[in-house]
C-alpha cells in the first residue's frame, strides 16, 4: 500500500501545474502518460505510483540541473513487455561504461559462464640424471585477460610463477638448458589499428590511453601522457602508465605528433618473471625468453603445469562491480578472437554486433565503438537498452550476469548511491564520463515486481553529485509501481 503522504499531491505538483498554465511544455516534452491528460489535478487526488512516476519526470524538465541537458528514461515492465513511463525513450545518447552491459553480455554468450582461459608450462627434450633439462621451456598462453592481475581472484605473477618453479622442482628439474619460449597467437603485438573515435584522454585526473595510434587524433593533452624514458638512451622509447595493466607501456614512437602504443603482452611479463625467479633460486636457464606466434617445426612437449584463470562469471563480475576498462577492453577483443581470430578492436566490435543483431537488439540508434565505453562516440537509445536487458532474463546465465551488478547502496560503484531510498533494490550498471552520467538495469519493487529502467544524462549542469540526487529522485517513485 503507498504510504498516503507519498500520494498526497506535492509542491513539485503545483509547481508542474503552474508550468502547465504557463504553456512552459509542448505536448510532445510530456511523457507518454501526460498526453491527452488534463493539468488541472486536484489537490486532494490520491496519485497511483505510475503517476508519481510521471510528474516527478515533468517536475525535472525544469530543475536547473536537467533543464538544458539530454536525457532520457524508461521503466519498463518485462512480463508484460510494455512502457510503464517513459521520456525521450528514442534519444540516442552517451552511454559512458553501460556500454560494459553489451560487452560483457556478448563474452557471457560467445564463451559460456564457466569459460576459464588456461596457461600452460610444458617443456620439451629430456631430463637426465643430474636433474638438466636438455630442451626448452614453453608458455602457452589462451589470451587470459586477468593474468597475473589479482583482479576477480586471480593469481599474481609472483603466485604463477611459484607454482611454476614448484612443479618444475617435482619433476627433479635442477637447470634448464635451452630457451623459454613463449607460444601464443594471442598476444601478437598490433601497431596498425586505430584508437576508437573521440576517447576520453582525461578523466577525474586518469589518463586512459587504449592500445593502437593516435595518427590522425592528435589530442591536445598528449605531451602529458608521453614521457621520455631516457634521453640519453640509444632506444628512445616513450611511456605512460597504462590503466588497463596499471604499469608502463612503452610507445614505438612520439614526436608530438601522434603516439604508437603496443598491446600488453601478458605472457612475456610472465616469462620473464619466471626467468627472473629461477635464477634467484640457483636454478640456472641457460638461453634466452623468446617468443613464437608460429612455429613450423614443433617440438615434442609434455605438460608440467597449468594455470586456471577465474571462471568468466567471476571475471565478469569484477568488471561490472568495479567497471574495469581492463578486463573489458580484453574481453572485447577476446571475443573477436573466439569468433574470427582475430584479436583487434575490430574483430571484437563485429562480434558483439553480430551478438546484437541475433538477440534483435535494435540498433538504429546504436553506435559501438569500444568495449568499456570510454569514447564519447558511443550511443545507445534509453529504450534499446532496456528491452536488451529484458530479454537477457530469458538467458541460461542470466542469474550470474543479474549478480554481477552493482547493488544500490551496497556494492561496487553503486555502494554510495541509494544508501537510504533503494537500497538493496537497485541493480545496476553505472556510468560516468565528464557530463555524462549513466544507469541501467533492474529494480526490485516495494511490490515485489522486477522492472527493468535506463536513465542516460548527458550535458547536465552542476557537479556529479548533484545529478546522481537528481537520478535517485528520478527513480524513488518508480519503486512504489
């Protein structure tokens, strides 16, 4: 039952009223419940939720905050597959990091919940009787993005390498005469590709920097992300700190013009760790690290070893709680290369809109430039994406990408938000670019419905938090539906 104060008409109605006197709304600003409804409401009228929906919405039109923004939202009610409310419902807007929703959804059904990537150590020649391993050691990567990152409960390189360095001691091996070759087409560096459109350079005071060039980009602030390594070194590299690792990467070149980065390579850190370590513990390897993408001539090899990267689920569940643009920016081009082996930003782009286009995503008002929603050229309509998530409810793993959301006022980057009103009942994705503010997924309400919203925000005026008061107040009533 509504609590009667609720349903009591409020000032903002009043306020609404007088607007509507004033002739300040053209019929089509209203929201589909207000079209053809008469303004003059009477004060003692008890309001039904899905009215309290809507005059809050109308009341927004003219806080200072939205009032020359671009925005749109939508509840939406699965079971019966109907607009509950609704304003710029069409609006192709920027979704900021509910981009992650498409990506990761893609991984989900491409590879399956339970997917773990697996990194093996083999070795090939024979082991004599003074424990020397005449042959080489081998690292088969799988293109794990978690690796070595103790991100979603993965093992650090440190932990890898130990179990490595262990299993290599049961099987009696005491030096290693040969090479340690690693062998992955996965981690194949890419110099030719482009960055995706108008990428956010800086952002609440990180530097994001994706893999590829920036010719023909050429952002004012790049002389703040490059730096010379040494200038006095015969190899001028350049770096900065990259977020999707948090360590250096190094430019093939930048002469203020425009920047070369290279793809992290996982496996090499790993190998050169373990390279590194063994020779700590007085356990000599005689040659170098090298690397194969190809290899005409395969040895013979057994397996010592392998590591188990966290199930996708769990990965997927950092990356929303947490809003990774690591793991999103890897799983995106995973899944290219599980689909046209093809790992480029390409090759993941044409899978998830392959993936869309299966699930009837309407992509009319959709542009997908990247996976974890950092270029300002991605856009999505309020209503695509809640009919996107709907139809997700019917999925096999909906239960484990439903729990991978942050909880209003409980978890992830949702912990801060809806800590009074909401909390426990909001389930979703944020997003956050530099005047954009973004939300999308399910509410449980005070009726016991699961509803499915979006509310995109772009161009707000007034700092964050004061939008995210404005969203919260935009979804309070929508509880009681």
């Amino acid at each position: 039952m509504i609590n009667i104060k609720k349903t009591l008409v409020s000032s903002a109605i009043a306020i609404s009223a007088l607007a509507f006197g004033q002739g300040t709304f053209t019929s089509s600003n209203y929201p589909q419940s207000y079209e053809n409804q008469n303004a003059n409401i009477s004060a003692e009228k008890l309001l039904t939720a899905k009215e309290l929906v809507d005059i809050k919405i109308n009341s927004m039109m003219s806080d200072p905050v939205l009032r020359n923004a671009d925005w749109g939202f939508v509840v939406y009610d699965p079971k019966t597959k109907k607009v509950v409310s609704s304003y710029n419902e069409n609006a192709s807007l920027v979704p900021a990091s509910t981009t992650k929703l498409l990506t990761t959804d893609t991984a989900m059904s491409l590879l399956g919940e339970k997917f773990r990537w697996v990194t093996q150590l083999e070795y090939s020649g024979t082991v004599d009787e003074a424990g020397i391993l005449q042959g080489n050691l081998y690292i088969v990567g799988s293109g794990d993005p978690s690796l070595g990152t103790n991100k979603a409960g993965a093992y650090s390189y440190r932990e890898i390498v130990a179990d490595f360095i262990s299993s290599l001691s049961d099987k009696g091996i005491k030096k290693v005469n040969g090479d340690i070759i690693i062998q992955t087409a996965l981690f194949k560096l890419n110099k030719t590709q482009n960055l995706p459109e108008n990428i956010v350079w800086l952002e609440n005071g990180s530097y994001y920097l994706p893999v590829g060039t920036t010719h023909e980009i050429n952002p004012q602030n790049e002389r703040l992300i490059a730096k010379q390594a040494n200038p006095f070194a015969e190899n001028k590299n350049y770096y900065y700190i990259s977020p999707y690792i948090g360590k250096m990467v190094y430019a093939d070149k930048f002469d203020g013009g425009y920047l070369t980065t290279k793809l992290p390579d996982a496996p090499a850190y790993l190998a050169n760790s373990l390279r590194t370590t063994m020779l700590k513990s007085g356990l000599p390897v005689t040659g170098k690290v090298v690397t194969k993408i190809t290899d005409s001539e395969p040895e013979s090899r057994s397996v010592l070893t392998s590591y188990q990267s966290p199930t996708l689920a769990e990965i997927i569940m950092y990356t929303n709680q947490h809003s990774d643009n690591a793991l999103a920016e890897a799983t995106l081009r995973m899944v290219g290369f599980q689909k046209f082996g093809d790992q480029t930003l390409e090759g993941g782009r044409n899978a998830v809109m392959d993936h869309l286009k299966n699930v009837n995503f309407d992509v009319e008002g959709l542009r997908y430039y990247d996976g974890s929603g950092l270029s300002r050229n991605n856009v999505v309509t309020p209503i695509s994406q809640v009919k996107f998530l709907a139809n997700l409810m019917n999925e096999k793993y909906y239960k484990s990408y439903f729990d991978s959301l942050p909880i209003g006022g409980q978890t992830g980057t949702l912990k801060k938000t809806f800590y009074d009103i909401g909390n426990g009942q909001i389930f979703a994705k944020t997003g956050t670019l530099n005047k954009v503010k973004a939300l999308a997924g399910y509410m449980k309400t005070y009726s016991g419905k699961t509803l499915v919203f979006s509310l995109l925000i772009n161009n707000y005026a007034g700092s964050v938090d004061q939008v995210k008061a404005r969203m919260e107040q935009i979804l309070e009533p929508a509880l009681s539906l």
